[in-house]
C-alpha cells in the first residue's frame, strides 16, 4: 500500500509557517509534545505516547552460550519493527531505508554507550550468559520514531526483571517467578534520543518534528545524551551542512530536555513500582481510559446455561449414527467402514483395489474431518456423502 | 452421552477502545480480562497488480507477535481470522482494492484467537467496511473432568484436554469458523457450541452498548 503523497501547496504552506517560526500544531520550535509512558501487565512491557506517534517495547531473557571473544559478557539484541498498523508506507517484510536506520541508531545508543552492565549477565563464564532481547514495535507514526523508541527502549529495559539464578559449585539453578522475586538490570545510565529537524539548508531548526514536517524537511540530526550530560552519540543525515555553533546549540538544548525526559521516565517507573506493591492490577487493561466516549469496559458477567444439555442432546441424535468401529481384517492393517458399490462403471475390480490401497490415510484425520463436519452442516444427514466413492475405506498401516 | 458437571461459565472482564491511532483508517484494542490486543486496518486502498482479484477487495491479515518474528503459529491464527473476516465483509462492493488488517499483540492470557476475533470485528466498525453481519470469537476449554470454562485464562487452557474457539456471526447467531486443538467428544463439541452462541450474546451486546456510547449526544 502506499502513502498519499504530500502535495506541493501543502509543502510549501508548512516552508512558510516555519520560516515565520510557527507550527501547525501550535508548538514553539523547542517544544516537545506530550510524552505519556505507560506499562504492560508483565515486567519489561512498556507503552510510550509522544504525542500521536505510538510506540511499544518489549524485553525478554533467554540463557544463551556467550560469544568466543568475550566469554563473560552477556548479550544484548535490539530489533525494531516497523508494524504495517503505524503508516501506509510500511510494509511487511521490506528492509526499508528507515528500518536500517533506526536499528543502527538505537544500537548506538544503546549497545555503544555501554549503559547496561553486561558483566553482571553472566551465570558461567565460557558457558552460559543472559541474552536480553529488546523488540520495538511502532503501533502508530507520526513523526519522530526514533525518540518514542529510545525512551520505550531504555524504559523498559529499567522496568525488566530477570529470573533470579543460584549457583552452587557446578550446579545452576533457575527459580521461576513464584520461587524468588526477579532482580532487576543494572542499568549505568539513560541515554535518551533528541531529533532536529532542519530546513532551508540549515537555517531553520525545529525539535521533535512530526510527520508532516518530517516530509519537508531537509535533514535530521539525532543527539543521544544521558541527564550527566554526557554525548552517547551523534548522527546527523540528509547530506545538510551545519555550522559548529548550530551543533553546540543543539547540545545545549538537547541537554535541557533530556534532564525532562528522565525525570519523567523515573517519575512513571516509581509510580509503577508503587502500584504493583499495593498488589493492584496493572496493566494495558488498566491504563485504558474509562472517560473517553469510545472506551467501554463490562464487568464479569455470567452466562446462562439453561437449556445447553437439551440443545446439544437434540443435535447429537438428529445426527447420524456414529463411526463404526475400526476392523483388523489382517495383521497389520486396519479398516474403519466398508467399501461402497463402485459407481464409475469400470469392469475390473483389481483397479479399484489398488486406488484404495494408494489412498493411506489416518484414522485420527478422519475423525478431525468429521468433528469439522458436524458445525458446518446440522441438515447433512450422511457425513460421508462428499468423499468420493474410492476413499472410504481407509487402511492404517501399523508400523 | 457425557454427564456435564457444575461448569464454570464467565466471561471475563471486557474492555474496548476504538480510533485510538491516528493513522489507520480504523483501529480498536480490545482486552479480555488480561489479553489485551491492538487491531488496525487500512482500506479500500491501492493493490497491487498480483494481489488484485477482479470482482472483489483482498483481504490481508497480519499478526505481529510481541517478541520475535512471526512463525507458522501467527500464519494459522491469521489464516482463522481471515477466513472469518471474508464470510462477512462485502468485498465485493470494492473490487481491486485492498483491505489490510493488522493485529498486534499486546499481552497473552489465554483465549487468544478469540481475542483477535473481536478485536477485528471491532476495527472494521470502526473503519466503517461494509458488512453483512458482525462477528465474535469465543473460547471453550474442556478440563480433564468433563467441566466446560469460557474464556479460559491461560492456566487454565494449558491444563485443559480440550481447547475450542468459534466465531459466531450475529443475525442468526450460526458458527463460521471453529479451530480446535484436543481430543473431545461429539457431545462435548455440540455443548461447547451452544455456550459459545449462548455468550455471543453478550458479547454483541458489549459490542452494540460501545457504539451506542460513542455516537450518543449524552453520556
């Protein structure tokens, strides 16, 4: 499927109300829009709003042999999908530009900076290490992909906990859940991602475009930075050309709203560190708005069983009578009904006996067969009507 | 004929929320009880030169799983929902066009697929395809005594000897779909049927009260 193009009036509308230092959406040209950050039922499941744009992570654990040249360290794997739900233009199982892209970022921002302690993944060096897998989902775009990701990324990465292991002398014991609570990553710091937009070669900037000004504009550059203050990484793309004094401003400004964003992560992570305490249910199911006029929720509810026992007795003897019982005419092979009179008018018996013999089916497929029957067609009287003449008797080879 | 013993028939707690993304033409996310997941679909919209049938709309379902790539488990849940979709939608007042439904994983406590089901069926209200008859998908599960449960959790479904789900379309409440896994019996199946069409019922009734609330002029 493809997306709409952008049409030139539309294009050229946006170029003007940016070079007048407006926005469509009414935002100053440093602001951020609303970032909201919710979290799933299990730990390591987290839901990040920027704005309209719609982001999902997920992180998940699995014991894995380490790599040759670094047998102590566990292993991190990031992947990001881009979901067909977020936009047109994304389509399933095509490594686009954009795709390749924000992998590589979100490996650099994550992987390169060393904010995570592989080290202390590790259960028997040269043996066993935690593998900690990152999927990002893009549920919704609308601008500014790799900013919603970072901050799903490393929230859920600080929100995830791992099954807790007891070594004893040779022997590794992973507890399960029930066993022993789970112990969260170590986690160093919170590199977090900042996108500008550039336009008109550089003269105009704007921070956290959104998918309209994502088209116009002509070129991105993405910051990483943690709240110390500290440049994880750089990337700027689109083939512009940026004075000095416009990289260090946008640092500087970087750094203002990186400090924000963290503090809001740390602010959602403890309220939901202080609700799952207060054992309530957490979740997707609960972050959903009860106000909004298209949420509705329904309680428990049960449902009558009244007259079930009659209804399905009453089916069952309409139906037709029952599958006879399989017959062992030799030892070795199995028969389940009889032959039926050939109809096709051939004179030669022994042709028929060799197409019975070439069709081996199974007694379990026949049973399945007849379950799916019964639903479809209450009127059916014979369910074996619709088999051709030469499959009804089924040999099953006893091996 | 088996003895059917005190059943334990709930439906869990039901939650809905349609046009939450702004980019799909229609998108839900529908919960039951813990299973939550997230529908969007695009359509009528342009089709590709190979994928096009001449007299109707082709429907493409997409199941992304949480963690990992999709693998032949996702190819047969979408192959259920697409089934049901087309014995509902009108595709053929579209022709050469493409509908794309595509269904996110949010969370898994049993009674997936019937999960889909009403999150699809949703979706495309919410787009406003035409259809002739709204769908639902309910979950059976048949434990080791005999005892039918609804919309199992999945602590439930794994200790199960029998795991059913039905789509029941809603003008004369008849199955459209059933995918099984297990050994039951005829009796069971025909029971587990009529409790199936027996909680659709309330299930197009979540489904006309949401609607109701959303085009109401008052709360």
């Amino acid at each position: 499927m493809k997306d709409t193009p952008l049409s030139n009036c539309e294009r050229d509308f946006l170029l003007k109300a940016i070079e007048e230092k407006k926005r469509v959406d009414g935002r100053q040209t440093y602001d951020y829009r609303n970032i909201k950050i919710t979290f799933g039922t299990d730990y390591g499941c987290c839901f990040v709003d920027l704005g309209k744009t719609r982001v999902m992570a997920q992180v998940s654990c699995e014991l894995v042999t380490p790599k040759e040249n670094r047998p102590n360290e566990g292993i991190m794997f990031f992947n990001i999908e881009l979901s067909p739900m977020a936009s047109p233009a994304f389509e399933l199982g095509r490594q686009s530009e954009l795709l390749v892209k924000l992998n590589r970022q979100l490996e650099r921002c994550l992987r390169n900076s060393k904010c995570i302690d592989t080290e202390s993944l590790c259960v028997v060096s040269g043996e066993k290490v935690w593998q900690i897998r990152v999927d990002v989902h893009m549920l919704n775009h609308d601008g500014n992909l790799m900013d919603a990701a970072s901050v799903a990324a490393i929230t859920a990465l600080c929100h995830f906990r791992r099954p807790d292991v007891g070594i004893q002398g040779d022997e590794v014991t992973l507890y399960s859940v029930e066993e022993r609570d789970p112990i969260p990553l170590s986690i160093y710091h919170m590199p977090i991602c900042v996108s500008f937009a550039f336009f008109q070669q550089g003269t105009y900037l704007l921070v956290d475009p959104c998918e309209r000004e994502e088209r116009v504009m002509d070129g991105l550059l993405m910051i990483a930075m943690n709240k110390h203050r500290e440049i994880c990484s750089i990337q700027s793309s689109g083939g512009i050309m940026l004075l000095k004094e416009q990289v260090l401003r946008c640092s500087k400004i970087a750094s203002v709203k990186v400090s924000e964003i963290t503090e809001l992560i740390t602010k959602a992570l403890e309220n939901d560190k202080k609700a799952r305490k207060e054992g309530g249910r957490c979740g997707f199911a609960e972050s959903m708005p009860r106000e909004r006029i298209t949420a509705l929720k329904m309680d428990e509810t049960p449902v009558e069983m009244t007259d079930v026992m009659e209804r399905a007795n009453d089916i069952v003897q309409r139906g037709e009578a029952p599958v006879p019982s399989p017959v062992l005419p030799a030892p070795g092979m199995g028969q389940v009904g009889e032959g039926l009179q050939n109809t096709w008018g051939l004179e030669e018996e022994e042709e028929e006996d060799d197409d019975d013999e070439e069709e081996e089916e199974e007694e379990e497929e026949e049973k399945v067969t007849m379950m799916e029957e019964e639903p479809r067609g209450k009127e059916e009287i014979n369910p074996f009507s619709s088999f051709s003449p030469c499959l009804r008797m089924y040999f099953l080879k006893l091996f | 004929m088996e003895e059917c013993g005190d059943t334990n028939i709930t439906l869990r707690e039901f939650g809905c929320e349609q046009s939450l993304l702004s980019r799909p033409d229609g998108s839900s996310s529908f919960m039951q009880g813990d299973t939550s997941v997230l529908a969007g679909v695009y359509g009528p919209a342009e089709v590709k030169v190979s994928k096009e049938i001449y007299d109707r709309a082709t429907l493409e379902v997409v199941i992304q799983p949480k963690v990992g790539l999709s693998s032949v488990r996702e190819r047969l849940q979408e192959q259920s929902v697409r089934e049901t979709c087309e014995a509902a939608l009108l595709a053929s007042l579209h022709p050469r066009s493409s509908l794309t439904l595509v269904l996110q994983l949010l969370h898994d406590d049993g009674s997936l697929l019937s999960c889909y089901l009403n999150a699809a069926c949703m979706a495309l209200m919410d787009a406003g395809l035409p259809m002739s008859c709204l769908f639902c998908g309910v979950t059976c599960a048949v434990n080791a005594e005999g005892q039918i449960i609804t919309d199992p959790s999945a602590a439930q479904e794994k200790e199960s000897r029998a795991l059913m789900t039905f789509a029941v379309e809603s003008t004369e409440h008849r199955v459209i779909m059933s995918s099984t896994r297990g050994s039951f019996s005829v009796h069971e199946l025909q029971q587990c049927i009529a409790v199936s069409q027996k909680a659709s019922e309330k299930i197009f009734q979540f489904y006309r009260d949401s609607v109701r609330r959303r085009y109401s002029k008052i709360l």
